[in-house]
C-alpha cells in the first residue's frame, strides 16, 4: 500500500484548468469538496495532493465512497454531501466529473447541477487506439496529450489534436535534448534550419526562456539546392552520375539544380520525365551534354561562385562559425555534409555540432569524416525501423511544420549583405491558418509541459536518458 500511494505521488499531478477553477471558487468564498467512488482513503488523497503542492485549504472536504460505505454512482455519497451542507440549497450545488452514470446521472437524479468534464476527446481516443496496435507509446506522457488537447481550444481539431497530442510531446522532447546540449558543452548559438525553422525556432526560444538559458536562436536559410554545388570540389564524372542517380529527379531537376538551362537537342517532352525512366539514348544524350567541356566550364564557376555566396552568407553571423549547434529533423544530414564540405575547402575550421531528430544509418559515414553529427530519436543501428516509417511518409509531417516561406534556392548580394532567394510557393490562407493552428497547439503543449516541469521532471524527461523511452516517443 505504502508503494501504491509512493507511485501514486509520483505519476499524478495536477490538473490545471480545474486548479484554477477550484482558485477561483474559493477566492469567492465557495464551498469546495472533492469527491471520489475510490479505495484510497481522505488521507491517502491529501498526501498525493500535497506531494503535488496543492493546497488543502482550498477545499473543505474529501468525501470517499471507501470510508462512507457509499459511493456516487448510487447517488447515496450525494445525498451525504446535501445532509453535510444544509446551507446551500440542492439547486445551487454544481457537481464537475468525467463520468456519465456517476457524476452526471447521479447528481441530476438528486437536483443537482452537473458539468461533464470530458477530458479525452472521442477522436484522440481512435488515435491512442491505434498507437496501441501498431507500437509502444510512452504512457507516462498520455494523460498529459489528453489534457494539452482539451485545454488547446477546440479539442475536436484535427491541428490541435496532431499540434498538442502528436508533435508536441515529441518536440518538446526534442527541443529539451537540444538545450542539455547546449548547457553541458557551453553551446551559446543555435540555428535551426529553413524551413523547419518556423516550428523549432519558436520552440526553442520558449524552451530557452523557461529554462533562463541565454542564447543567440538565428534561422539558418540553407536547403539542399543551395549548399550542393557550393560543396562540390569540381565538376567531374562522378558527381554527374550522382546527379544522375538521384531519387525522383526529372529532366527539368536537374538543370534546376546545376542553374542551367536544358540542351534544344533534348526534346521538351522529356523534361517532365524521371531521369532513371528516359529512354537509353536520351539519358546518354543528357550525360554527354553534362560533362561536355563548355558544361563543366560553366558548371566549375557556379561551384566557385556558390561557394563564395554560402561563405558569405555564413560569416555575416560570426557565431556561426564558432562554437555553435544546428538542428534540423533529418534524415542522412545532406544539408550539414554539404556545409561542412564547402567549409572545408574554403579553408575554415569548423567546429559545429549538428544535431537532428531522426538520423539514418548513413550518417556513420559522416561521423567517420570527423563531423560531430548527433541524432535524438533515431541514430546508426538504433530505431532504423521506426525512422524508415517516419520517413516513408515525412510529406505530410514536413508539410505541417512547413510555414509560409519556399525553399532557399540561393543567394545574392544586396547593398553590402547576402541576402538569401526563395523559391515562390503558393499556398492559400486557410492552409496557412491550418499550419498555425498546429503550431500553436505545439506550443501549448509545451507550455503545459513546462507548468509540470519542476514537480515531474524525472517523469517528463525520461526520453532524454533512456533509449527504450525514446523509441516510445517514435511510436507517437
């Protein structure tokens, strides 16, 4: 029993939203009594109460069915309550509870108001259903989602549902891992990559804030298309065939991505088509136009000129380039290998640590050429099996944590400074007002997070210092 009430004090915490209503009662000079269909005696209660720093002089009673051999469901613990208090008429007692039959039915039979507290929206209940069948979630955290959805607004929202019960439990777990970092190595800047920035940055300043760390929090506008060719030493046979070879890539890709326009002797019909999917004689047609010596001329100073932009685009934050961290979700650390490669052969020693949410096994090969590459969730041999069902379908997650802004496709000097080039993207108000909705329902979570933090951190950051825990967090 001793052990009971002991792991009772340690998993509960309070509510919030009723913390503040039952404040405001008393602060009114309401009557407030706590009551329960519950094996655990008042005193019992009271110890879990105040081992979460509640305070007991805010109510005036604990009625428990074990100790008046009478319980709610039968309205007989009500009818108690009434006899207790012959002061307050029926009709002007409200009863708040999460059970229909015994905190609803119950007290109504009697005359008594009562609220409905549904804490657990029905869909969530569809979504912790499914996390059951498919994986292992962290249970020490869904009682946590449940409430940070209720009390995010309308919980019925699919953004506040993925906002608060999805993203932010992993997140925030995140975003902790990040500043643990920061602190134990004396990390003082951190740069959170576009676009995923618009989500991470806000995130981690709150963080940051919460945790009185002080920290220069810059978005980075980097992407793959604009640190490629700035990392690539020379344009020669094996990097075409990497172009070449690359996923999904259609005629069009590829001249995008080395700033070129398509040959005329390439017909149009082709530029939609996947490179892997052309004709024999076309793809050979592609490759020797790419590596013809005017192309690789042409292709050799965009590297020079890319590099330069990159660079300078870098230094104009001197923190960058000493002692600094940068955070991006993953997968294989394309963007941080190309930015220490252009580094290193502009002469610069690095001295960044990169830090991702999910990393695959390839990114070994970085760690292997001395780059201080990290990853929380998924790392070379561990949850690869989760990552590759992350990843399988990242569109959907990359597009809620997406904002406004397009893809940084390059650079360009404006007035003295190195100003970054968007790629347009069209996206509709509503969508964007979905986005934000999400976003905010993260924060909140995190926020929630935060309230409990100081009473429960040896439960809310077991991800941070158990492998088992964050492949629960995965599972999310």
């Amino acid at each position: 029993e001793e052990l009971e009430i002991k792991v009772e004090c340690e998993f509960c915490y309070l509510n919030s939203e009723i913390l503040n209503f039952i404040e405001e009662a008393h602060s009114r000079k309401l009557s407030v009594v706590l009551t329960s269909d519950m094996y655990l005696s008042k005193s019992q209660l009271i110890q879990i109460l105040k081992s979460n720093k509640f305070n007991s002089n805010f109510i005036d009673e604990i009625y428990v069915s074990c100790e008046h051999q009478c319980n709610k469901v039968s309205g007989k613990l009500f009818q108690k309550l009434i006899s207790d208090f012959p002061n307050i008429k029926t009709q002007h007692i409200l009863h708040i509870g999460d059970k229909l039959d015994a905190d609803v039915e119950a007290p109504k039979s009697l005359g008594i108001e009562a609220y409905h507290y549904s804490v657990i929206p029905n869909v969530m209940k569809k979504i912790y259903d499914y996390e059951k069948v498919c994986q292992t979630t962290p249970q020490n955290l869904n009682s946590l989602r449940k409430l940070a959805v209720h009390t995010s607004g309308d919980a019925n929202l699919i953004e506040n549902q993925i906002g608060a019960g999805i993203l932010g439990p992993v997140l925030t777990s995140f975003c902790e891992w990040i500043l643990d970092i920061c602190e134990a190595e004396g990390k003082d800047s951190v740069y959170p990559f576009m676009r995923e920035a618009e989500m991470f940055a806000p995130m981690l300043k709150n963080a940051a804030q919460k945790r009185k760390l002080r920290l220069n929090i810059i978005p980075l506008h980097v992407s793959r298309e604009s640190t490629w060719l700035a990392s690539l030493d020379e344009w020669n046979r094996e990097e075409c065939a990497n172009l070449l070879e690359k996923y999904g890539f259609t005629v069009l890709d590829i001249f995008r991505t080395i700033d070129l326009n398509p040959p005329t002797n390439i017909e149009r019909r082709f530029h939609e088509a996947k490179v892997k999917e052309l004709p024999t004689e076309i793809r050979n047609l592609l490759r020797e136009h790419l590596l013809s010596k005017q192309v690789t001329t042409e292709i050799n100073e965009k590297i020079d000129h890319r590099c330069d932009l990159l660079i300078d685009y870098l230094k104009q934050d001197k923190n960058y380039l000493n002692n600094s961290i940068t955070v991006d979700l993953g997968f294989r650390g394309t963007i941080n290998h190309n930015l220490e490669k252009a580094l290193a052969k502009s002469g610069i020693e690095s001295n960044i640590t990169h830090l991702l949410a999910f990393g695959a096994d390839s990114i070994i090969t970085l760690k292997s050429e001395n780059i201080d590459i990290r990853s929380f969730l998924a790392s070379p041999g561990e949850n690869q099996d989760q990552r590759r069902i992350v990843q399988r379908s990242s569109m959907p997650l990359e597009q809620i944590i997406l904002g406004q802004s397009g893809s940084v496709k390059g650079y360009e000097y404006s007035n003295g400074k190195i100003l970054e080039k968007h790629h347009k993207i069209r996206i509709f108000p509503h969508e964007l007002l979905t986005k934000q909705v999400v976003h905010d329902a993260v924060l909140h979570y995190q926020n929630l997070w935060y309230s409990l933090h100081s009473t429960k951190k040896s439960i809310l950051r077991k991800a941070l210092s158990s492998k088992s825990e964050r492949r629960k967090l995965c599972g999310i």
